[in-house]
C-alpha cells in the first residue's frame, strides 16, 4: 500500500491541474474526474493516499469514501478531502465518513504539500508496524512447529502474561511489548532435533542437556534485533526456565537477578501448561494447578508474582475461557 501512487479525483481538470503542479515533480500519480472513476482507480492502483473532492455530479465525495471504507480491498487507504466546502459541519462530516485531514479550497501549495508527506508517513508506519508483527508471528509458530503444544497455548500464554505485568504496575506500552514478546518464547526449538522434540518417552541426561540448549539459541536469534520487542523477547527466551531460588537453567540465575517479564512467562507458561489438555496429559483441577503454584512461590516461582497471580486469578480465568 505504501508504494502505490496518489489519486487525486475532482471533476473540475483545472483542480487536477493545480495539485498535479504541487505533487508531480516527487510523487507518482493518477487522476479521476468523478466517484465512479474514482472508485475503479482505486482497485486497479492500490493508490497509498486519496486526494478526494465532495462536490461531483454522479456521486459526492462522502459517498466515495463511504465505499471506499466499506471494501476490505479499499478501507485502509487514507483519504484527504479537498473541497470549497469549508464550514466546520462540513470537515466533521468528512472525518465522520472516515477520512484522516480535510484541506480547504484554494488550496495552498505548503499546506498540501506538509498534509501528504505527514500522512504518507504514517501509511509507512503502520505498514512497518505490521510487517513487524508478522515477523513476531511467525517467529513464534516456528518455535512450535515440531513441537507437541497446540498452537493456541503461545497467544493464551501471552494473555496471561500481559494480564500479570498489568497488575505489577508496568506501563501499557510494556505490557503490550511483552504480550507480543512472550510467544517467541521457544523460537529456539527450532535448533532442536525432532528425535529430541517429539520422543515420546522421558529423556535421558545427554537429550536433556541438547533440549536446554533452546533457550539460548532463541536468545541468539531474537537479540540480532534492536527492536524493544525483540530484546524484550531475547530475555525471555534466554531466562524463562530460571528459577527463583537459583536451581533452573541456563545460567542458574536466582531473585530479582531473573529478569521479571522472564519471572511473569514462566509462571504463566506453567499455568498455561498445567490447566489444559496436552497430547501427554490431561487438563489439571483448577484449584490443584494454583495449589501447585503456590507451593512452589520461593522454589520455581517469585513469591511476589504468585501472590499478584492469586489476586488476579478471575481475570486469568476470564482469558482462558475466551480463548477456549
């Protein structure tokens, strides 16, 4: 969507003339001289941004955008209304119809010019965003593309965890962070062999020294990224398997030198695996899983989280039964 071109659609050509002059000489674009050009143009170019007059004679802009918003193969387009109509009913009938600015005739150069770069911007963005949360996707499923866990378990899991860094005070930008970074949590059993994976039986002392080997392949994966996400999800991978008093792996961390959304995934992870069915068991009582968890506050898990856990366990319940 971001590499389209602009399509600029008014019915009057010294209009189209005027911003042809502003945006020809550093943008790609197409033109339409009424609603129904205008919405065949938009099909057949994929345009990043609409440039998009209201008064025309076989349909009026609103009714454009209107259409325009309502086909799923058109509604992300940003569309910036150019109209004479400059009153203020008339912008918030624009913006009500779906459209991001509202410029007013004559136009000015500048003001033209500023509103399509802004708004081109953030076409860039939200396409940068979602390229980013497909690769979050993916990264995760491939963690579990050999493995036994339904791939519900990692977004449930998330929830989970998300739900908990909400009642330890962290801000809602990190909450949102980890909900995505959680699921990534085992890219590193993709370094795994499949004999080890999905052995049916226990594993003895050398497949289970390969198995711990994971977290610190995802961490090597996921640090190769800048990104917060990522460097969030590194962590996790590398410490989620940590336990409080010092006992877990791979660098028998213990306390508060764990860092905490590593704390959060593995106490949500255990939940996650102890109160459903998994290929290998059934699904435990509610109360024997958080009984379990509990006694094992100052053990596997930070007391502090388990009491934050208890106190919200009807939110945690409200998660799972909506993820089913």
């Amino acid at each position: 969507m971001s590499n389209g071109p602009i399509l600029i659609v008014d019915d009057e050509p010294p209009n189209l003339a005027a911003l042809e002059q502003i945006l020809g000489g550093e943008y790609e674009l197409v033109f339409a001289c009424n609603g129904s050009e205008a919405l065949k143009a938009a099909l057949k170019h994929a345009p990043s941004l609409i440039l998009l007059d209201i008064q025309m004679p076989d349909m009026d802009g609103y009714t454009v955008c209107r259409r325009l918003k309502a086909d799923s193969r058109t509604d992300s387009i940003p569309v910036i209304f150019v109209s004479a109509l400059g009153m203020v009913g008339d912008e918030a009938a624009g913006f009500e119809v779906g459209a991001v600015d509202y410029i007013v005739k004559p136009v000015s150069p500048a003001i033209v010019s500023a509103r399509v770069r802004t708004h081109l911007s953030l076409v860039r963005v939200s396409t940068l965003e979602q390229s980013h949360r497909d690769a979050i996707y993916m990264l995760a499923e491939a963690g579990h593309f050999n493995d036994t866990d339904t791939g519900v378990h990692i977004w449930r899991m998330a929830a989970y965890a998300r739900a908990m860094a909400n009642a330890c005070g962290w801000t809602a930008e990190h909450c949102k962070l980890i909900e995505l970074a959680a699921p990534m949590h085992d890219t590193g059993k993709i370094g795994i062999p499949n004999s080890i994976l999905k052995k049916p039986g226990k594993l003895d002392a050398a497949e289970w020294e390969i198995m711990k080997t994971h977290s610190r392949i995802g961490h090597d994966i996921l640090a190769k990224s800048n990104a917060p996400v990522f460097q969030m999800a590194a962590a996790i991978a590398l410490h989620h398997h940590e336990r409080w008093d010092g006992s877990g792996y791979p660098d028998a961390l213990a306390g508060n030198t764990i860092p905490e959304s590593a704390r959060i995934v593995a106490l949500a992870d255990v939940f996650d695996a102890l109160s459903t069915k998994r290929p290998y068991k059934e699904a435990w009582a509610g109360d024997k899983v958080l009984s379990t968890i509990q006694e094992s506050a100052g053990s596997h898990f930070e007391p502090r989280l388990v009491e934050i856990f208890t106190s919200i366990l009807p939110e945690i319940l409200d998660i799972q039964a909506a993820w089913g």
